[in-house]
C-alpha cells in the first residue's frame, strides 16, 4: 500500500497538514481524511504520537480558578505528557473569546471554558466548532440541570462568590488553630478534630494548614529523636490520631536540599542513618498510638489530606456504632 507523506518541512498536528513555506499557514486536510471528519485507524497502523505538549486553554469570565482545579486533575491522568496551561481570565464579550480562540487555531489544543451568560457559551461552542478545537463547558450543562431541577433561574454573575456563612468563619478559626499549634506548641490537642505524628518534613505543617481550610482543627506533633512526645498524646481520643511517614532515600533528599538552603553544620539533620533511627522511632510511637499511618512520598497534599479525612472519619463512624451496640 503506497502512503503519501507531507512535503517537506511541513508541520502535522491533529490529522492537519499545515504548509510552512508561505507566510500564511493554511490548514490543508490530508486527501484521505477529506472524506470523513474522523478516520478509523487502519489494522496494524498506531496513532501519531507528538512530542509537543498539549495547550490547555481555560478561558473564565471571572478569574478562571474554578477550571483551573479540573485542568490539574484533568494533568494528573497523564502523567507522562507535557502540558502548557493558558490562561484568559476576564473574556466579557465576543470579541474577548474569538481573541482567546484564535490563539488556539491550528494547535494541539483543548479548551476549558466556564462562561456563565448562555451567549457567550454559545459563541464558544460555535467558534470551537469553526476552528475544529476540542473544548468542554463546564458550567452550561450543570446551570441547565440545577436549573430545572430546582424550578428557579440563575442569576446569570460572573464570578459569583457563596456568602460568608458560618462555614467560612469555622474554615478561618482552624486555620489560626492550625497556626496556633503547629509543631506540639501549646495545649490544643484536645480540642483537635485531627492530630498528625510525624518526623520533620513529612509535610505536617502545610497538611494542617489545608485541613484547617477544609474546616478541621488540625495540631502536628513531631517526632524527635531520643524526646518523648507530650503526655496528653496517649490521652486523647485515638481515633483522631494520623500517623504520616515517608521513605527514607526521599526524605534525606529533602532534607539535604533543605540543609543546603540553610547553611551551617545541618550535616546530622540529613544524614541517612540519622533519618532511619528517626522514622523507626517515628514507627514505635505509632504502633503505641494504636493509628492508622499513611505513606506521603509520592501524594500531593490534597490526596494526602482526604486519605486522613477519610481515616479519621471512619474510625469515628465505627466507634460510634460499637458504643451504640447493644450489649448481650
């Protein structure tokens, strides 16, 4: 079977060839796919794989910060291709959106859009259509169906913010209790939803710092070698206690990058024998404890922080049903 290649120094991107010998790049479809939008793949032929990264194009009537959060989860699933995040936030009028459009015609493009006025979301699926771009809506489709669910329109703002009600306040508060007893300072262990018992740069200050903005009261204690952690540890309610630990090739290469940064005789800090009697400690204490302990080398914060949400819960939920048991 004879197979026509592109002429040369021509550039292919998505089933296009694109000329590069004029100034003007016009898209040409190649001559066997002039017949269907979408060719099958014939036996034995594997797709066209690009090294070029994948322009993810979040354009927001607003800051854009909710799509924002999807083309991070949408980054994840693909951990081995290269990504290349735009941004065009404040797109009020067509001109704003064919202007954000035009930037990605002719690119290995994706478009995530949250646009709240039905015009503007229509102008977008219609330009994305024209310019043969894939794109997703990520608001039109849920306004629609909460819409006719509830009975009741949508008002239609950009960059509508939810009201500062009392779980705004309650995120704030254990945000300062997270401030206010990190690193076992103070007497708030009681008062704790969750307590995290980890070595040093196991990642328990930011971790309590975005558990506080979920709305838990979150202390740290760490764990120090040959320093017994306080007392109140083994006397407060086990079921809120997390244990977190890491490897100990990953944590003495943070802690050989951290002691660089601060200079000095850090040496002992980083050293590997130095990081395996500290976790094995670390360890010890846990199984005292009676915790769950959660392995943190390779999650992100996020992940880390709804693996102990989840923890802590279910060890309440289970409690609770062994105390509300009826005794035989």
């Amino acid at each position: 079977m004879a197979v026509s290649l592109p002429p040369k120094g021509a550039r292919v991107c998505h089933g296009f060839v694109t000329s590069s010998s004029s100034p003007v790049h016009r898209l040409e479809r190649p001559r066997e796919a002039q017949s269907s939008p979408i060719q099958p793949l014939r036996p034995g032929y594997a797709p066209l794989v690009t090294k070029q990264p994948v322009e993810l194009h979040v354009i927001s009537d607003s800051t854009g910060e909710t799509a924002v959060r999807l083309v991070h989860a949408l980054e994840a699933q693909f951990p081995d291709q290269e990504f290349e995040e735009i941004r065009h936030p404040r797109v009020e009028t067509v001109d704003d959106l064919q202007l954000a459009l035009n930037r990605a015609k002719g690119r290995p493009a994706v478009i995530v859009y949250t646009l709240v006025h039905p015009e503007l979301r229509e102008a977008a699926r219609a330009l994305c259509r024209r310019y043969r771009l894939h794109y997703c809506d990520l608001l039109g489709h849920p306004i629609e169906a909460v819409a006719k669910v509830a009975g009741v329109a949508a008002q239609m703002t950009p960059g509508a913010r939810a009201p500062l009600d009392s779980s705004y306040f309650k995120r704030m508060a254990a945000i300062e209790f997270a401030v206010k007893y990190d690193d076992g300072v103070g007497a708030g262990l009681h008062e704790a939803d969750i307590i995290l018992v980890g070595v040093s740069r196991t990642s328990k200050t930011p971790l309590s710092m975005y558990l506080g903005y979920l709305g838990y009261r979150t202390a740290n204690v760490p764990v120090v070698k040959s320093i017994e952690p306080p007392s109140a540890l083994f006397h407060v309610d086990p079921t809120k206690i997390v244990g977190l630990t890491i490897d100990a090739e990953r944590l003495h290469e943070i802690r050989r990058q951290r002691a660089a940064r601060l200079g000095g005789n850090q040496r002992a800090y980083a050293e590997l024998v130095q990081i395996y009697a500290e976790l094995e400690q670390a360890e010890s204490i846990h199984r005292r404890l009676g915790c769950p302990v959660i392995e943190i080398s390779d999650l992100s914060i996020e992940e880390t922080a709804a693996r102990v949400i989840r923890l802590v819960e279910r060890r309440r939920a289970e409690t609770k049903t062994k105390d509300e048991a009826p005794v035989a």
